[in-house]
C-alpha cells in the first residue's frame, strides 16, 4: 500500500475514534474514490496516481463551489470548501512562483522545446515533476506565455 494511501487510512481510523463525523465523511470519500480506480484498473495505486486521484477530487470540488456560489447555495458550498481543505492536507506544499518560473524553465530545456507546438513535451514533463503542488492549467499558460514569446 502506498504511503499516501497508508496516511488517508490512518487518519479515517482517528476520525472513527475522535468522533469527528464530518472530517470522517470527507475522508471516507477519498478512500472511496482511491478503491474506485483500482478496482476499475486492477491496479494497486501507489502515491504519485494518488496524487492524481486527490488533485482530480480537488478540480471537481472547486468546481462545484463555483456552481454552488452561482445558484446561491452557500450551505453546500461550505461543504465543499471543507472537503477541499481536508484533500489538500494530504498534498505536498505547493510551489511558489520562482519556485514555478524554474521548473517550467528547467522543463522547456530538457523538452528541447521552442515552439509552441512542442508544449505537450513540457506539459508532460511538468506533470511528472509538479503533480500535486501546482494547478496544472495555470502552468500551461506559464507554458504556454514563455514558448510564444
């Protein structure tokens, strides 16, 4: 079992005893969506494609607060919000901007891209070395500035 997974278990347990329903409930759809994809890959999920898992469950929860916002349903949202909170505990810090500029320069060099038409090279390996510590679609307009110009 991975780490990560390993962590997200543990924690459910300490939910179960502390009697917190709430913080239980979010992680128990984590662990819910993990077993999903292996079960529809039978695959055993190791911590980068939990990561991946996370950072999915992260977009659709953002998103969700958006609609909610929109049609005025602020009950739901905090929901949301608190879920968002509970996942992102589990991923590693994020970047900050040098941190980022660096990368998605580090990553151009060894893509041997300078075109834009060569942006799914770097966007692949920025998703390798960025996975859980950066929005991937805010990196591909980094990506995407710094081939253009």
């Amino acid at each position: 079992m991975s780490e990560l997974k390993q962590r997200v278990s543990e924690d459910m347990k300490a939910a179960m005893k502390g009697g917190d329903k709430r913080r239980l409930g979010a992680i128990r759809l984590i662990l819910a969506a993990l077993k999903q994809r292996e079960v529809d890959e039978r695959i055993t999920l190791d911590d980068a494609q939990v990561l991946g898992v996370l950072e999915k469950m992260l977009k659709q929860r953002r998103d969700s607060v958006t609609q909610y916002e929109a049609a005025q349903r602020e009950d739901l949202a905090q929901q949301e919000r608190y879920e968002i909170g509970v996942i992102e505990a589990y991923l590693p810090a994020p970047l900050d901007h040098a941190e980022l500029d660096a990368l998605v320069e580090r990553c151009i060099a060894d893509a041997g891209a300078s075109s834009p038409r060569e942006m799914g090279k770097v966007m692949a390996l920025l998703k390798e070395r960025a996975a859980g510590r950066a929005d991937m679609a805010a990196l591909s307009q980094r990506v995407k500035a710094r081939l253009a110009g």
